[in-house]
C-alpha cells in the first residue's frame, strides 16, 4: 500500500500543500473552517504525523529510555519487569510515546548506552531502575541534566523525582508474621547486595529480628536467579541448625527453594515456612502455593511514566510513594 502523503491529503482537499501543512502542525495561515476540513478529511484518509518530522520540528523524540543493568537470563524469567513494563507502556501509548529498552551486564555499559542515546537525540528521558547505594550513573544525569525518574527511593540531595515504595515496612511485615506462627530460626536469601533496596531491606530484616529478640540464621546474598535461589537453599537446609523460616527476595527463588525442599525431603509449611518477596502467578502455580508480599507493580510502571512524562512537559520535579507491599499468606506458611 502506498503511504499517504500530504500532497495526497491536499489533492483530495483541493488545496495546496502549503495550507495542509499549516492545518496538520495547527500554525497560522489558514481559516478555521479550512483547518477543520483539512483534519476531517486527513483523519478520514488514515493520516499519521511523521514521528522523524515531529521530533525535528519540536525537537523531541517522544521517546523515553530504561536500561536494565541485569543478565538477559535473569530478566527473562523475572515477572517483576515484565509487568513493570507493562504498566509504564500502558501510560506512554495515552501520548504515542514510545520507550526504548537496552538491556546492559553492568552499570559501565549502562552509563555508555545513556550517554549514546542523548548524544543522538534518541530519547526525551529516563527511567532508571536498580539503583545502587552510591550510583554513578545519578551525577552524570544531573551534569549533562537529563530528565529522568528513579525508581527507588528519593534523594535527598539531587532534583530528580522518584517512585518508590516503602521496602523496609514490607520486610517488617514478614518477619513479623512469621515470628507470630512461633518461628524464631529465620534465614534471609537476599537479591544484589550492590543495589540499594536489597540493602534496606536486609538491613530492615535485622532490625525486625533484633526487636524481637532473635538473630538472623544467615543472610545469603543472591543474583535473584532460580539457580542462586536453589543453591541457597541447600546450604541453608544442610546446616545443623537449619531455619524453620526462610523469606525469599523474588518469587523465582522462593519456588526455587520449595522445589529443593520437596527433593531433600523437607516438608513445606510443616517443616520449613517460606515467603516470596515478590508476587506473580508462580506463586500460585507452585504446591503449595507460595505466601507472598504483593503490590501492583503494573500500577508501580504506571506511576513511574506518569511522573517521567509530567516531567517532560514541564512539570515541576514530585516524587511518588507508592503502596507499600502487603503480606498474602497462603499455604507455604504455618505455625512453627
């Protein structure tokens, strides 16, 4: 099929091209009567903007980055992102604003993919995941000034909003409960112990044991992969002083972990507790299906374009909470 042009546009119009031109970019030259029959009949035509031409004429991209410094195989079985993305899609396609996804093994590669993408006018801004304590890539966003979210917690010395949810409440919360089904051996398989919210929430889960009186049977820091996640939990099983508890940071390890219990023989919830960290649908297709801390991270996509894209139109920088997870128990839990 031939691509409809504005001359085809101005054919059928009878007018010249000069005043399509002037209707399709609403500038000055044609009557408002004109206007409106020209955009009638460019609708009824099938008419789309040139997305090239558009930017170059407002000197935006309509397009907005994420770069995911993570392994290609571990973000193809994580449902995190997959709804993350999903929910920030949902947003960008209300402005026919397209996202460009890079995914990069490390944040060098994730600052050089940055720095490319802006010196080619390739994206308006970004939205920058997986945040470290003391991130490289935040100081360069602000000297080369960047619009951009963080998806984490806000800073308190930098511009740049933020979408977040409260970590540490949510950690609390598990520990809480499973300290009121009587368990006091309780273990940890954390995620990256580089990023920021893997430590806040370790970090909450000690403080959550202290209250109670209790220590930590071991905190074992994790890729977030299924592979990590089962080889944790046979060291952690094989131990002579064994926890009777263990919160997982993902839902791929927790299924991971019930599917090694199962092989050495440990009976779950009756022998051994667990809780994923994140909720998805493998949480309900494992036996037992798995207790878990849930959120809407479609809605939590969603968010963090909304912010970006106010961002982008001028709005004045406002971070967003978001809801904290919320415990789901389920059968993968009972009393010690």
């Amino acid at each position: 099929m031939k691509r409809l042009t504005i001359s085809d546009i101005a054919e059928r119009a009878g007018v010249s091209i000069g005043a399509v031109s002037f209707a399709l970019n609403g500038r000055p030259g044609v009557s408002e009567a004109t206007r409106s029959r020209i955009l009638s009949i460019a609708a009824e035509m099938g008419w789309r903007p040139n997305a090239a031409a558009r930017g170059l004429s407002e000197s935006r991209a309509h397009t907005v980055g994420l770069v995911i410094a993570r392994s290609a195989d571990t973000l193809g079985v994580e449902p995190f992102f997959m709804k993350f993305i999903a929910g920030l899609e949902s947003e960008l396609a209300l402005t026919r604003t397209a996202l460009l996804l890079q995914v990069v093994p490390d944040h060098p590669r994730s600052i050089e993919a940055i720095c490319d993408w802006w010196a080619e006018r390739r994206v308006d801004g970004l939205i920058v995941m997986d945040l470290w304590a003391d991130d490289a890539r935040l100081p360069l966003l602000e000297s080369m000034r960047i619009p951009a979210v963080l998806v984490g917690r806000p800073r308190p010395d930098g511009g740049m909003p933020a979408v977040w949810s409260d970590d540490a409440a949510a950690v609390t919360e598990a520990v809480d409960f499973l300290v009121g089904l009587g368990h006091q051996r309780i273990a940890r398989v954390a995620g990256l112990p580089a990023l920021e919210h893997t430590q806040v929430r370790t970090a909450a889960f000690h403080a959550a044991m202290a209250r109670h009186g209790l220590a930590p049977v071991a905190v074992v820091d994790t890729d977030y992969t299924w592979a990590a996640g089962a080889e944790a939990t046979r060291a952690l099983l094989a131990a002579a002083d064994r926890p009777t508890a263990i919160t997982f940071d993902n839902d791929v390890m927790a299924t991971a972990g019930v599917s090694v219990a199962r092989q050495l023989g440990v009976g779950v919830p009756h022998e051994l507790s667990i809780i994923a960290g994140d909720d998805s649908q493998l949480c309900e297709m494992v036996f037992p299906t798995l207790t878990a801390l849930s959120r809407d991270v479609q809605a939590y996509g969603a968010h963090t374009a909304r912010t970006l894209l106010r961002l982008l139109n001028g709005g004045a920088p406002q971070s967003f909470q978001d809801a904290t997870a919320r415990l789901v128990p389920r059968e993968s839990t009972a009393p010690c």
